[in-house]
C-alpha cells in the first residue's frame, strides 16, 4: 500500500484477480467496487449494513461491503456476485425463483455462499426438482440447522 496526500494506492485481490485502484482513505468497499472497478452487481442499499444488498464474501466470509473501508480489504480475497457466475448456488436460486424485483438477490447468493448453503441442497434445486421446503430439509440433515434467506 502506498500512501499519497489523501489518496492510498491498493491492490485488491477481487474475484481471482488483482486489481489496482488509488483509493480515498474514507471509501468504502462497496464505492471502490461499484464505481473504481465497474462491478455493479453488488448493490447500494441502505449504506448503513441493515440489508444486506452489498454482501461480498472476504476470505469466504459473508461481510457488508458497506461497512468496510477498502483499504481494509488489501490482502484479502474479496468475492463479488460476479465472481460466482455460474455456480450452483446462483443456479439454485433460478431454479427456485428465488428473487423478486432482483435488486438484493445478489446479497441473498453471496450471503449463502459464505454460509456453507448444503452441497446437496444446490445439486438439487439447480437440478430443479426441489422447492425450497425440501433444500430446507436437506439443510437440517446436513448441517443440523436451517441457513434461511433472511438469516442474520
């Protein structure tokens, strides 16, 4: 990290990638994600880590990207949404309809992401032969509890 008058160079390790940005000591995650790098998936909502839309994983864990400054992401694997393109956790939720008007749902993925959402709970509901009620099931069975989408 260097430092300038009011500015910090940063290498962020997002999604696989290294990225450099020169960013403000006061940005937050979300600002440099969204407007530094173009990754709009992750979502401005309520600023005040309440919603959950701006959830990215850092080192797998589900953190609001809102209440954390970037310069405290610097030597931490970051996942966006984006990153998990593809994956049966975001298929599941396809496969379900787990979205309404879509604005948060990338929060929703992300947030089961970290969580450890049951391997066998994704191969089914990406496969499309379960509803939710079953994945919950599956949940209980494999970890002991259910990881609900409004979980905290």
């Amino acid at each position: 990290m260097i430092t300038y008058t009011n500015h910090t160079a940063l290498s962020l390790r997002v999604n696989g990638e290294t990225r450099e940005v020169v960013v403000r000591p006061a940005d937050t995650l979300l600002h440099v994600l969204r407007i530094k790098l173009g990754l709009t998936g992750t979502k401005l909502g309520c600023e005040n880590g309440d919603c959950g839309a701006c959830t990215v994983l850092l080192d797998g864990k589900p953190v609001k990207s809102c209440m954390v400054f970037a310069v405290e992401a610097e030597g931490i694997e970051i996942t966006t949404i984006e990153g998990l393109s593809g994956t049966p956790i975001q298929k599941a939720f396809l496969a379900a309809a787990g979205y309404q008007c879509g604005f948060c749902t990338p929060g929703f993925i992300v947030n089961h992401a970290g969580r450890g959402y049951g391997t066998e709970a994704l191969r089914i509901a990406s496969a499309g032969v379960a509803d939710f009620a079953t994945i919950d099931q599956i949940q209980k069975d494999q970890v002991g509890f259910k990881l609900g989408p409004f979980e905290l």
